[in-house]
C-alpha cells in the first residue's frame, strides 16, 4: 500500500472491511495506534492541547507540582516541560506561581479550566465512537494493554 494504513483506514473503509481480518496481530495494533492516536489529536487539537499537555494536566490533577516534578513523571526534560507548561498557562489551564519556600523552584497548578478540559477528555476518550467507547469492554480493554505493556 503506497499510503499509511491509517490513512487507508479513512478514505477506504470498505476496503479495509474486505480484508482486515487477515492482518497480523502485529499490524492490527500498529494501525489502531495510529488511528487512535489520529483521531484524539484532532479532539485535543479543538481544545488547545496536545498528548503532552493532557498528560501534564493529568499529573497536575493530584495537586501542585513543581516544574522538575512534573518533568520527571512524564519523561521529558526541564526545557520540553517548560514549553509545555508556558503552552497551558498561555491556554489557562494551569498557573505558575514561586515556590514561598525556596525561590528557585515554580509550582504549577491546575485551573478549573484545566480541570474540566482533562475530565472532558476522559469522558470522549471513554465515550466517543471514534476513540475507545466503540468497545463493549473499555476497562477490560485498558487491563489488556496495561498486561500486554508490561510483560516482561
């Protein structure tokens, strides 16, 4: 296929339909990512985040944490998490404020604004047809990835 097979996915589905079940494993999984991940970035993208952002404001969500903190819980450096929090605050989805205590280190809070973008994301991301709510079985689902992800 000279195109992406997620971009195949979209412009041809009754083609996909035809012969889909003689995908390997391997690329079943490989292109529902892709789908997936497509088909949330667009959602994310209408409301001024990113993959990055949702995961930040989902850490954020536990209560303040400072910037290095933050960086350490989603595996980027101080400068990516820089950038993504200037990109949040500029959104109002968090505050930055110094540390009382130690003038070196920034705290980031959650907005309310914040808050709601993150529980609306949850809520598509269990509810939409496009993204996981088409399953019968969303925990079932994530308990097999979660299983399939770390098995050693």
């Amino acid at each position: 296929m000279a195109e992406g097979d997620e971009q195949h996915v979209v412009r041809h589905p009754d083609a996909v339909r035809a012969d889909i079940r003689s995908w390997p494993t391997g690329r079943l999984l490989s292109v529902a990512a892709r789908v997936v991940e497509g088909r949330f970035h667009d959602f994310l993208a209408g409301h001024g985040l990113t993959h990055a952002g949702l995961i930040v404001l989902h850490h954020a969500a536990e209560g303040r944490l400072t910037q290095r903190e933050l960086a350490t819980l989603c595996r980027v450096t101080d400068q990516t998490m820089s950038r993504t929090i200037e990109h949040l605050r500029r959104s109002g989805y968090v505050v930055k404020e110094t540390d009382a205590h130690d003038r070196r280190r920034v705290l980031i809070e959650i907005t309310p604004g914040g808050r709601r973008v993150l529980d609306e994301a949850r809520e598509q991301e269990r509810r939409s047809d496009a993204l996981f709510g088409a399953l019968d079985d969303y925990a079932g689902f994530r308990d097999q990835l979660i299983t399939l992800i770390t098995a050693v």
